[in-house]
C-alpha cells in the first residue's frame, strides 16, 4: 500500500517584490506553485497510489476569485477518474479564506471537520486517517488531546498543521510535543506547516514533508513531498519525491584569491557552471549571488553592484540556458586591510575613518542624511524599497546602520585608489 503525503502547497502564492528585477521570469514565478502541484498528482497516478493526504495550507489565505479553487478541482478530477482518494485538512492559511468553505469540491476529496476531530476509514486498506482542520487561522490550542483513539489492527495516521511547540521560526500554532504524538498510539503523524522537510522520528513516523515548491529566496533547495510504503506490519519506508518546477539557491562566490571586478565574475561563471550540471534539466533555478572573503577587491566593487550585477548576469546568460535568473547579488567581501591597519596611517584616510567611526553617535548628522535621502525615497515603489536593504533602512530611519554598512567599502576604495 502506498500513499503521498503532502501540505503547505499554498497554491497561487503572491510574490513580493518582484518589481525590483527587470529581468524576473515573472510568468514562470507566479505559475510555479501549480506546476509543482500537476507534478505532484502526475506522481501519484504513475505511482498508483491508494490515497493522498494533504496536511493544511492548500491554499495561501484568501483568493482573488475562484480560479485557484478550480484549478485544486480540475488536479482532483484527474485522481478521482483513476481511483484515487484525498484526505484534506485544512490550515491555517486555509481558514482565512470564505471561499474554501463554500467551494464545492470532486466527490474523492474528503475534508477533515473543523468542529472537532474526526475518522475516515478505508474499509480494504484498514487505514484510518484522524484530523482536525483549523476553523480560525489563528489556532493556539493543543489539537492533540482532542483526537480519537487508535483503531485496533488498523494502520492509523494522525493528520495534524502544528508548529510543533515552536518548532523553526514558524508561528506557534496547535502546540504540542513529540511525546503526545507518540502517546496517541497511531503509526505515522502527517505533519504540515513547518515548511522544511524533516523526519522526527520512526517510532511512531513523525514526519514534515516540507512546503511543495520553494517560493522565495529563505525556501533555498529542493522541495516536494513524501511517498510512504506500509504493509500488514506497518511503516516500511518514507520517500521523498521531489516536484518542484523552480529551485531557490544561494551561491557563495568566495572572492579572497580575487583581484579584480573581472576576476570575481568569471568565479561566479564558474559556480553557475557546476550549479547547473548538478541540477536536473527540469529544474528552472532561482540564485543569489553572494560574493565573500577578505579580498584585496574589496574597495574595487565599493558601489558597482549594479554594474557587478550584469556582468553577473551575462556570465548566466553565457550558460547556454534559459533556466537560470539571478534574483540578486550581494557584496559581503571585507577588505583586505582592515580598520586597526589604515588606523595606524597619517593621512586623510585615517581622519576619515575616525569620522566615521564617530557618525553612528551623531544625530544631527544622521537626520540630515535623512532629509536628504528621503526625497528620493518618496518617488520610489515601496515594494521596490523593501526589496533594497539599503533603501528600506532609509525608509525605516536606519542612518547609523547605513553608515556603518558603507563605511569599510569607502576607506577600502580610497585606500587602494591613493
């Protein structure tokens, strides 16, 4: 017997920020979490599986209009003509939304109350699936203690969104322990909510399947759900399967060997190079660059990062492919001499550093660059400022950040250009 567990899939995700890149394959990123879901549904009809279970966050809270729905309805349709039933349980994102209470959906889907706790059976399996969908997104209550005993000689699985007592940086929704799980005495526990794959535990399965696709520069690596194979003595594997149709990555350009801005450009050439070959041609990848190390470089690519940019992003286009976009590239080099050395200097370098390294005190100072910066600010998307660090720290009145982020870029750049 064999079934696919799956959650967090939050079909039609809005991307944020988008407007910030030009060059963003924005018709492939707002289809991506569909693409992986037909992914998904093909598995499960080649593998013939008997059920699937999604456990909550089907949707990302409140639709547009009911496209989203008719989409999920059309991907159920294509199980339910071979035979496949789902057992959904709704999540948190899921509760926000009017419209999933009042979609009606394909006649193999059965929805977990939202009431209380209840049982599906599968008569020829003997599987009982057990579950509580939220009915408000905001669910701090242990659902556990609410879920019916174990069916005696059947195989039982606890379907359950629950950020595990704080598990991650999730948000601490329907808190329990491993040990309550354990205590229920079912045989595997399909978790949803917190989105990176993990395995707690084999006795009884404890498992997070992760989120279905990545959807945005923090959901870096593969994505995708579980296979899980049982018999009459029980769990006997759980598999990855992995569908997703765009891949978040961050490359780390180490640039210390680096001695010029043409130097650090062919190593991220190079990166895109081995990215690629170890990433299977159905993958579209997603990439930021971030250039590191004590470099001697360092004050050369002070504020070229948009001219580092395109070069980077002609050394993409040089792949040869089209599967390949640069989200962003970030300078976190340090200078290869550092603030003690250009200290001990008697010039006006050294003068400059002590005056900046006094900046950050100074108020006066730090509200005039404010009032001189924020004018630009104000003819500029906010979207487009909270994609830009720098620019969403002006917006928020972060100057002595500011300072203190550009401060050894600028001494470096002077040091090597005197």
């Amino acid at each position: 017997m064999k079934f696919i567990h799956t959650a967090d899939i939050h079909l039609d995700s809005p991307l944020v920020g988008l407007a910030a890149y030009k060059d963003a394959p924005v018709s492939l990123l707002r289809t991506v979490t569909r693409d992986a879901f037909t992914r998904l549904v093909d598995v499960a009809i080649e593998e013939a599986i008997d059920f699937m279970v999604i456990a909550g966050d089907l949707y990302d809270g409140t639709w547009k209009d009911y496209n989203t729905g008719h989409f999920f309805c059309r991907e159920m349709g294509r199980l339910n003509k071979v035979g496949i039933p789902v057992y959904l349980l709704f999540g948190n994102h899921d509760a926000e939304s009017e419209m999933t209470k009042k979609l009606t959906l394909p006649t193999n889907v059965h929805t977990f109350e939202a009431r209380k706790a209840n049982t599906f059976t599968i008569d020829a399996l003997k599987v009982a699936l057990h579950g509580r969908s939220y009915k408000e997104a905001a669910t701090f209550e242990n659902l556990v203690s609410g879920y019916p005993a174990p069916l005696a000689g059947w195989l039982n699985i606890g379907v359950l969104h629950t950020a595990l007592g704080g598990y991650t940086e999730h948000v601490n929704y329907a808190p329990c322990s491993v040990a309550e799980l354990t205590a229920k005495g079912y045989d595997y526990w399909a978790l949803g909510h917190v989105h990176e794959h993990a395995i707690l535990q084999k006795s009884p399965w404890v498992v997070f399947p992760g989120n279905l696709q990545g959807r945005h520069i923090r959901e870096i690596g593969a994505r995708g759900a579980v296979l899980v194979t049982a018999d009459e003595a029980g769990i006997q594997s759980v598999e990855r399967v992995l569908v997703d149709a765009l891949r978040w990555h961050v490359v780390d350009v180490d640039a210390s060997q680096a001695s010029t801005l043409q130097d650090v450009v062919r190593l991220a050439g190079q990166a895109f190079e081995r990215l690629l070959t170890e990433t299977p041609e159905s993958i579209y990848l997603s990439v930021r660059v971030c250039i590191k190390g004590k470099s001697a470089v360092h004050g050369e690519l002070f504020g070229l990062e948009s001219q580092l940019r395109e070069d980077i992003l002609g050394q993409a286009a040089g792949q040869g492919t089209d599967r390949l976009w640069v989200e962003k590239v970030r300078l976190e080099t340090e200078p290869a001499v550092d603030a003690a050395q250009l200290a001990t200097r008697s010039d006006a370098i050294a003068d400059l550093q002590k005056f900046l390294d006094q900046a950050p005190e100074d108020a006066a100072l730090l509200d005039a660059l404010l009032q001189d910066l924020r004018p630009l600010l104000d003819r500029m998307p906010l979207d487009v400022v909270r994609a830009v660090p720098e620019l969403d720290a002006i917006r928020t009145g972060d100057m002595a950040g500011i300072v203190k982020s550009v401060t050894p870029g600028l001494l470096a750049y002077l040091a090597t250009s005197n």
